[in-house]
C-alpha cells in the first residue's frame, strides 16, 4: 500500500539490513594491499562476524589477545564490529584471521588531505545563488537549525568571529568533537606520537575552511546551513614535510563518535582511492544503514582520468561528491596600457603573494622577450643581449616548470614575471620555495592582448602594467558552472555511477585559522563536500521524516545535469553524478523515484523483441529496468511523461588504443553535434512501452525502460556511454510550470566482464621484466637471477582489480610461489599525475609459499619464467578464466 503526505515536508523511511556468512578461509580473510599503499607496519584493523556482540564479544577479544605480541589499541561497537592492533612487524596476520569470528583483517593505510590554495573569491553568496541555498534562507527561513553535523578532519579554530568564537557553550554552534590525534603526530615514524589535546584546535586549516562553508555566520562567509548544530572530530594532525596524512584506525575512531554523538549528517572530506570493501567504506555503509547520513568527497584525482573515485565516497549508500568551479572569483587587479593608449583592467593569479607579492604601485614596463631557442616559453636562457633590468617578463605556459621560467627570466634581469595560460582559464602558478620575485599568470587572451600590443607599440613606447596593493575587483570565472579540472571520475570498480552529485568545490571562500590567515580561498571535492552536507541540513530541517535512501532520492532526482561546452552534450554521470544540487527542489519535490541511478553493469546481446522499434535493428547491447515514481503529494494527481537525453560518452583510450589521462569523448566537440543528431546509433537510446502516465495522489507507477547502447561505436575503442532519464510531472489544477527530475545512467559499452585491467604490452611495451633500475629488459635469455641480482616485473593497471597476483613457474610450468609483493588486492589505477605509473614484484632467487609473503623458500638453480594475473572487473577470484593472464620470458636462476 502507498503512503501519501499532504505537504512536501514529510516523506517515509525504510531500513536495511547487513550479514555474512563466516566461510572464508582465513588466508583469504587477510586483505593485503598494492605495493604503492602506505601502510603503518605491523597495525592492523579486524572486524568480527555480527555474532560476536555485546556479551559475545569479550571471548572473542580474549581469543585475540592471547595471541603473542597483539595489542589492542582501539575498539570499535557501533559502526564497526571490531578493534585495531599492534604487533610485531613481522607478524602474520593469518594468525589474527584464524581467531573465531574473524570476519576480515586489513593493514592499517594512511589517508591524505589533498587541496589546494585557488583563486580569492569573497562573492561567497552567489554561489548559493545558482545552487537556490539562499532561496532556501530567505524565502523559506529554513538555515538548518536544529539538526545536527559532525565534521570529521584536522579541526576547527572556533575562536574565528565567523564560526562562533566559542566552544561547547550555551548558545554555541560547536557543541560536540574531540581531538584523536594531538599536534605530534608523524606519519613517517613506525610509532608516532599521539597526544590528543583537550579541544580540536586546527593547525592545518583544511577543517576551519570546512566547517565555514557548513556554519560561516557572516559577513565574510555565509554556510550554507549557519543554524546547524556542529560537531567536530580531530584525526589529522599539523603538517609534516608538507603533507597531512592521518591512518584509517585514528580516522575510524572520528567516524564513530561523530555517530555515538547522535550527528544526522557526518561530513568527511577525506579519503584517497578504494574500494566498496576498504573499512572505512564498510563503517560509512553501516552508518547509512542505521538512519544517518554520510557524505564524502570523491577525490581530487581527475587529472587522472577515468576510475578515480575514492573511498570511502564509493561505499554503498554513501553520497559522493563532485566539485563545481565557482562562478566568480575576486582578487588581484592590473591595469594594462598599450602605447596605443588602450586600457584593460585584468585579473592577475598572484603565484607567489607570501614571499613577493604581485604588487606594483607605479607602471612597469611589459616586453615579451625570445630565449636562447627563439621562444616565448622561456624555457632555456636568454641571449646576452636580452636586458630585463627593471622589465616584467611576459613569458607563455608549456614545455617547463614555472619555476624554470622565472629563474631564467630573473637571471636576465627581470623584476617580476606574467606567464599567460596556454588553455581556458587561470590557475596558481606553483614555484620553488626559492623563488623571490612577484610571479603572475594571465588568461591566454590577457596575454595575447600584451602581445599584441608590444607588436604594434614596436618603435613608439612600450606596454606597462600598474597593480596597487588596494586593488581588488570581482570577475566571472572562466571555468564557472563547470566540473572542476581536479575532480575524480568514477565509475566505482563494480561500474556503479560516483560521484552521485556534484557541488561548488572550486575556489572557495571561507574562514581559516585567525593565526593562518583568517579567511582563505581553496579547492577541492574537499570544498564541495561540506557544501552538499550543509544543504542535506536544509533538507532534514524541512523533511524531518525523511530517510537516508530517500533523501538520497529528493537530493538526486532534483539536480541539474551540466553541459559541457566543448561538446553541447551533457557531462557524463561518471563526472557529475546525477548534476549541481539544488536546494530549493529537493525541499519543495513531492515525488520520489528509485532507484536514483541506473548502473547498467551487465547487458544482454541480441534483438529487442519487446520493442516494435527496436526490433528492425538485430543484435544490439541492451538493457532493461524498473523505475518506481511515487506521488507523495495527498491531495492531488500528476501526468507524468518520459524523454532521454544522452550525454557524451567518454573512453579511456585515444584511437590507437593508448591509456589515455584526459578522457576522450564522444562528439569530440560541438561541429559533430549535428552529425550525432541525425545518427542516433552513436548515442545511447532509451525507450518504455508507457511514456506518459497518470499517477493519482498518493499513489505509485513503475515504468521499465530499456536502454540500447550505442551500437555506432566502435566496442573496440572501450567507450563508456551514459545520459538522463528525464522526468516532466504537472500537478493537477495547479497553474504552476511542471517541474523536471532526472535520473542518470550509464554503462560499457561492451562486455565489462571482458575487459582487461592491464595495459596491453602491444600498446605500452608492459607486462614486462626490468633490470634493478626499471629499464625495460628486451632479452630475457641474458637475465640470470643470482644471491646479488634482482629483477622486476613491471606492470601498469588501467582498470581496478580485485586481485592480482605474481607466481614463479619452472620448466614445466608448475607454479613454485609467490615473488615479493606478488599478491595484491583491491588494486586501484596506477595514477601516472601523482607519481604513480607503474607497479610491480621483485624477482629474486627467492620466493613464498603463502600470499602474505611471510614463509621464504629458496628457488633451485634452473629456467623460470613469471606469470602476472589480474582479475577481470566482477569476476570470480577463484575461477581462472576470469584473469587477464601474462607470462614473462624465460630468464635463469642461478
């Protein structure tokens, strides 16, 4: 029976439920990670069967430390089942899984805070504007009061004016948090100190920025939720060599008293690349399962490509997010005069404001000189004759570092230097701490502007630039409404859409520590995370009866799908999710669908018999689904109808079949778009026997749809499609316009089962076997392995895999064992734009029995050869066909 309300404030909740069989053996209870995953030596984190609760479970925790050397140091009972340990660095952790009512053990892995300093944007409310928060605040007077946020990251400075200048008292916004970790800890030593202090106070400013884009009181920073109640929840510690790295136990431990201290939302801008199955994503599931919301940021890995999403953002249930670059930045202004007598004012990215600011009280002369190689680039010395005393230097972005360039144009004389961007839009130059002039860049059109009128001043004055230190100004952002350049794509490894939605995320206003700063632009899925936790607290306070899984519905079906300009499609869900939220339309929707998206993992081949239109066409990939459209509304009907809109397909590969970073898509731009309209096989179609029904009040309709993948694309090229179910409802006797929901989809267009997850050797040269140096060796019949001399075997992995495993076989290719860091499981991509392009094992005369490497036997003298196999996305661990298998060359052991 369908339930109904009379308003769109009050929805219905549903539960779920969670169990395991215990039939794992208890090696395969031990996840053992790739090579590239840093781990903290001898820690582990063990989860129980749900058998072992309450009384049960100080048996269980007996069993576990009368294991020799085993200490528990954290124990978890709400949102994980089970503790963390210490042992002794060698220990095998097998031993932990062989206790009764093990269900899993994990090392202990360390999660990085990953942001970066942006363009200055103190237009903090517009926007709220495009997102309708501040239609939410002021026409509805809902600021999120009465519900409750707990914030788990490096702290809070709540002595910032902005965020209540208080702590815990009455009338306070901070009412709930802790410190987990102290200003000590370094993730570097095997045993860092942890000192928690009595408050969270931060000393990063990563938690301050976030919980001003939550609370921020004004008139700086407006949040976007200022009457929530705010917890927060200190796991990382102060800066170490740069980096904010805090382990998953420390973190677990914020996650879990964020939920014991009864928080509605938690909010975690953290995490790093993973699985569903990683244990912060398992704790996250079991949270939403128990009623409270959970949302992560995706990553900032989009420089990467494809399967960037992290964890625990990928974890079932939990709303991922995506960043929005901001619509308007404000900052630095520079006037710029032609000798011609034309004037721009210009938005100048001051790269090196700490040290020397961009700042020139009076006109400098602007010239744009050639280096040693007749180049604007810069990026070799000037000739002698090339004087820049007293000059800016005005040199192009590409080819080297941006500190290269200024060193040589400093060595020439330079004062101070403007590199113009070769693509769309402005970025922070990012320089050697050495640098010690004022370092700018300009827009591409900025700087052609320059150029041009240096061209034409030739012989009758030159250009000159005036930045006063006063001089601020708000411009349109070149990148605004559009998905943030760092932000990671999905799908998750088992092809399921994350991001989920998408928020702004790129240069952020917000409040930072009084003694950092006190206010700090910055980017990041780490800036759009609180921004969609925020809006979920406008949601809950209109809503309160609505669930997790519903309002995951109201959030996802109300956003608004983004366009791409390059291409006139709509940006594929794998980058976007489901769009921008939208505020006022999840408050004011009175209807639910579901699912919220359409993962289309698995496909049937053949003819579409039960779509006359179909039918014409023969074999095709297909697929088909349920989609349930609940009126919520009591008192009146709605004629819903149906329509699809594709967005661009997306590969991973260019066409000669190489890896390729920057996802290729699908038109490739905006000529072909007319082209793809008349030619409806290269798009993913949808069609439904039913287009349009009637749903009275309180009332339900399922409509199945079947999906066609685009059949006009070449399988070969590995083409991910996807688009939106577009959803157009109209009340009845109601004069207001209709009102529009989508609801994603997407897919491979193939069979995902089959693809391979490494890069192929006819593309890349790998698989392959490497000398102790990484160079690639081309004849293995030189390779003789000896008590001195090691060998690699290299490897790069394009697809995430479960497991991949690195075995030694003789002569008659039998296998003797596992070579060193030969087992890995929950493989993500290797990550070539963060240093992370190849993995490997190291081959050796010796080798080991079991997949955690701790019984070493030695190989007898005699011919070898390796075999590296890489499990298939969903495949079956344990079913051989599913490997993507590679056998090296013969090489020698001696």
């Amino acid at each position: 029976m369908s339930k109904c309300i009379a308003s769109a404030l009050l929805l219905i909740a549903f539960g779920t439920g969670w169990s395991l069989a215990n039939t794992i053996a208890p090696e395969d209870k031990v996840v053992t990670y790739p090579s590239n995953v840093r781990i903290k030596p001898g820690s582990y984190i063990v989860e129980f069967e749900e058998e072992a609760r309450g009384a049960n479970v100080n048996a269980f925790i007996a069993n576990i430390e009368a294991l020799p050397e085993v200490t528990i140091s954290n124990q978890f009972t709400k949102v994980f089942n089970g503790f963390s340990v210490t042992t002794a660095r060698d220990a095998d952790p097998v031993e932990l899984a062989r206790v009764r009512g093990v269900r899993r053990v994990w090392p202990v892995r360390f999660h990085d805070l990953k942001y970066s300093f942006a363009p200055q944007n103190s237009t903090s409310f517009f926007h709220h504007h495009m997102t309708s928060v501040d239609k939410v605040l002021k026409e509805l007077g809902i600021d999120g009061k009465g519900i409750k946020i707990g914030i788990v990251d490096s702290g809070v400075d709540y002595n910032h004016p902005e965020l209540g200048a208080c702590w815990k008292t009455p009338g306070c916004p901070w009412q709930y948090g802790e410190d987990f970790i102290g200003d000590r800890f370094d993730f570097n030593n095997d045993n860092p100190i942890i000192e928690p202090n009595k408050t969270p106070m931060d000393c990063d400013g990563h938690g301050t920025h976030v919980a001003g884009i939550i609370g921020g009181q004004g008139p700086e920073v407006h949040g976007v939720a200022p009457g929530a109640t705010l917890g927060m929840y200190r796991v990382f510690s102060c800066a170490v060599g740069g980096a904010v790295s805090a382990p998953d136990d420390i973190i677990l431990q914020g996650i879990e008293a964020a939920f014991n201290d009864g928080h509605d939302v938690i909010s975690l801008s953290l995490g790093g690349g993973g699985w569903p199955e990683d244990p912060l994503a398992v704790a996250c599931s079991k949270i939403t399962q128990k009623g409270v919301v959970v949302v992560a940021a995706i990553g900032n890995d989009g420089s990467n490509g494809m399967f960037t999403a992290g964890s625990p953002a990928v974890g079932r249930g939990v709303i991922s997010v995506g960043s929005v670059d901001n619509w308007n930045i404000t900052g630095q202004v520079a006037n710029i005069t032609l000798p011609s007598g034309a004037y721009r004012s210009v938005y100048v990215e001051d790269s090196n404001a700490d040290k020397a600011p961009f700042v020139f009280e009076s006109d400098i002369p602007v010239v744009a000189p050639l280096d040693a190689t007749g180049s604007l680039l810069g990026c070799s010395e000037y000739p002698t004759f090339v004087n820049l005393t007293g000059k800016i230097a005005l040199i192009k972005r590409g080819t080297c570092t941006f500190t290269v360039k200024v060193r040589f144009a400093q060595s020439a004389g330079a004062i101070g230097v403007l590199i113009y961007n070769n693509a769309n839009g402005i970025m922070n130059a990012a320089l050697d701490p050495a640098v010690n002039i004022p370092v700018a860049m300009l827009t591409a059109d900025d700087g052609t502007f320059i150029i041009d009128g240096i061209l034409q001043g030739s012989g009758s004055g030159v250009v000159t630039i005036k930045s006063r230190k006063s001089a601020v100004g708000t411009f349109a952002a070149f990148t605004g409404g559009q998905m943030s350049s760092f932000s990671s794509f999905g799908p998750s490894p088992e092809l399921d859409i994350d991001p989920v939605i998408s928020a702004p995320g790129g240069s952020i206003w917000s409040t930072f520590p009084l003694g950092l700063g006190k206010y700090a632009s910055l980017s990041g899925t780490s800036m759009a995370t609180p921004y969609v936790s925020g809006t979920i607290a406008l949601l809950k306070q209109a809503r309160p009866k609505l669930s997790v899984n519903d309002i995951r519905k109201a959030l996802m079906t109300s956003a608004k799908p983004l366009r791409d300009d390059n291409t006139g499609k709509l940006v594929h869900p794998y980058s976007s999710g489901s769009g921008l939220v939208n505020a006022y339309d999840a408050i004011m929707s009175r209807v639910l669908i579901s699912p919220p998206t359409l993962t289309i993992n698995n496909t049937n081949w053949g003819p579409v018999k039960d779509i006359p239109q179909l039918q014409s066409l023969g074999s095709v990939r297909w697929a088909v689904r349920s989609i349930n459209v609940n009126n919520t509304d009591c008192t009146r009907g709605m004629l819903i109808s149906l329509d699809n809109t594709a967005a661009n397909s997306i590969s991973m590969y260019s066409a000669n079949g190489m890896l390729n970073l920057t996802p290729r898509t699908w038109p490739a731009d905006n000529t072909t778009v007319a082209a793809v309209a008349a030619s409806s096989s290269t798009l993913p179609q949808v069609f439904t026997q039913t287009k349009s029904q009637y749903i009275p009040a309180g009332q339900s309709r399922n409509f199945i749809v079947y999906i066609v993948a685009p059949y006009g694309l070449q399988e070969s090229d590995r083409w991910f499609y996807g688009g939106f179910l577009n959803f157009t409802l109209k009340w009845n006797q109601e004069p207001a316009p209709s009102s529009n929901y989508v609801v994603p989809y997407a897919g491979f267009n193939g069979n995902y089962r089959a693809l391979d997850v490494m890069t192929s050797s006819a593309q890349s040269g790998l698989p392959a076997l490497a000398d102790a140096n990484l160079s690639i060796i081309t004849d293995s019949s030189q390779l003789v392995i000896g008590k001195n001399t090691t060998a690699w075997l290299v490897y790069s992995i394009d697809v995430p895999t479960r497991v991949i495993s690195a075995t030694m076989l003789d002569n008659k290719n039998k296998t003797r064992g596992y070579l060193a860091y030969g087992y890995q499981e929950y493989n993500i991509r290797n990550l070539p734009n963060s240093g992370d392009s190849l993995s490997g094992a190291i081959i050796t005369n010796k080798i080991y029995e079991d997949k955690e490497a701790t019984v070493e036997i030695d190989v007898p003298p005699g011919k070898y050869h390796a075999r590296l196999m890489a499990l298939r996305p969903l495949g079956n661990p344990k079913n051989t066909s599913d490997y993507q298998i590679w056998d090296s060359p013969v090489f020698s052991i001696l």
